[in-house]
C-alpha cells in the first residue's frame, strides 16, 4: 500500500526535474542568444545608452566642443559622437566637421582638401554621414546607438591615422587609398583595431552584426566590407586580446 504513493512521488519528482532542466536549458539559451557579445567577451563591457547619457551632451560639448562642427540636427548622432571623441583625447583640440553628404559608404572621413596649404598642426577634418540610404542599401539611422558610436569611433581611427602623416605623406596616401586595394584593406582593418584598443569593440561589434544581418544592403558595398575590414569573429578575438591579463 506504501509502495504506490512513493511511486508517484518519484515520477512527479522526476518530471518535475526534467521541467525544471528545461526551463533552464531555456534560459540559457535565450541568455546566450541575446547577450552573446557579453557571454563570449568577459572584459571591456561598457555600454552606452542613449537614454542614459542625452542629458551629458552639453558637457560633453563643454569639455571637447572646441573646433568641432556638427552640421546635423540628429541629436543622437551628435551624442555619439561625442561619447567617440571621449576615446581619443589626441583630437580633442582638432577641427573636425560633421555633415550630411552623399556617399557611396555609411560614413567617411578625410581631411579638408585645403590642408596641402596648411602646417600639419592647422588642419581640419571631414566626417561625411550618408544621408542617401538608397546608394548603400544601409540607413545610418537604422544603426543601434552603440553600433553609430562604434562607427564614429571608426572614423577617429582614421583621423589618428592622418594625424601622423606630413602633406606630402598624406598625399601619397590618399594616392594609395585609391588606386591600391591592399592600402584599403590595410588602413581599414587598422582603424578597426584601433577602435578596439580605445575601448569601443563592443560598439564596433554592434554596428557590424547590424551590417551583417541586413538583407537590404548592395550587393558591392557588403563585398567590399567583407574584403576590408575585420569580421565579428576577428573583432572579438580582438577584443579578447586586448583585455588585461
Ligand atoms: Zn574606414
């Protein structure tokens, strides 16, 4: 008479683990779904937020406002920026435009043509955002928050870059940039790693899966990408490697 009861405990004890297991493999799952950046990366997670840090713009522009020029009326793309900028305090003091332009890339950045008039330490720098989503396929304002401080922080890397070079080397580059595929691929996969090693891999992470699983991107410009700059792969190998020990 005691056997039965006791095997009915068992079996609801039984199924009851087996829910649970499920319910945790679940869990996991979805945890390992939606943070795979965090669950892969144990360091260098910082995250920004657009609603934590909108009311930071006026400091921001306080602290690194001189000789920047934001031409856009998108607030978060003036906020990101900045949170960008913050990583490299080498340009703190540099004039750098932003504005809207045309362009056959999500962003672009160059020096202003007039620099071969200029010293070294006078020269000023464009940032282009594209504002004809139709040319690329991909809509900057698609792009998470972190993805567009991700990107910007990209276009820093490349300022850093110029910022090294005399005119005439600057020149020289600007040559090879254009008519040299491996100086493409070279000086793109270097402003990625640079990005990385200013602390914005996680943002350069979001804004390239964001990249990757958009079906409505040109057939030529996901080829180039592919071809020039790091992969989510390569990036969180990066990222890995640059964490402390
Ligand atoms: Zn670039």
């Amino acid at each position: 008479m005691k056997k039965y009861p006791l095997f009915i405990n068992f079996e609801t004890m039984r199924l009851g683990l087996t829910l649970i297991f499920i319910h945790w493999m679940y869990t996991v799952t979805l945890f390992c779904q939606s943070k795979r950046h965090l669950h892969e990366i144990h360091c260098d997670t910082t995250h920004f937020y657009f609603e934590s840090y909108k009311d930071s713009l006026d400091d921001y522009v306080f602290k690194m406002g001189l000789k920047k020029n934001l031409i856009t009326n998108d607030e978060r793309l003036k906020l990101a920026f900045y949170i960008a900028l913050n990583r490299y305090p080498e340009l703190h003091k540099t004039r750098i435009t932003l504005r809207h332009k045309n362009i056959n890339s999500t962003m672009q950045a160059q020096p202003s043509p007039e620099f071969i008039f200029k010293r070294k330490n006078k020269r000023a720098y464009k940032i282009f955002v594209n504002n004809n989503p139709r040319r690329t396929g991909i809509n900057y304002q698609e792009l998470s928050f972190e993805g567009l401080v991700g990107w910007i922080g990209h276009e820093f890397a490349h300022l850093i870059d110029y910022n090294t070079m005399n005119n005439r080397a600057l020149l020289g580059f600007i040559a090879g940039y254009i008519f040299d595929k491996k100086t493409m691929r070279r000086t793109e996969r270097n402003a990625d790693r640079e990005t990385i090693k200013r602390g914005l891999g996680l943002q350069l992470l979001d804004g390239v899966a964001f990249f990757e699983k958009n079906n409505k991107i040109s057939e030529s410009y996901r080829n180039r990408k592919q071809k020039n700059y790091l992969s989510e792969a390569e990036i969180m190998l990066d990222i890995k490697r640059n964490c402390a020990p």
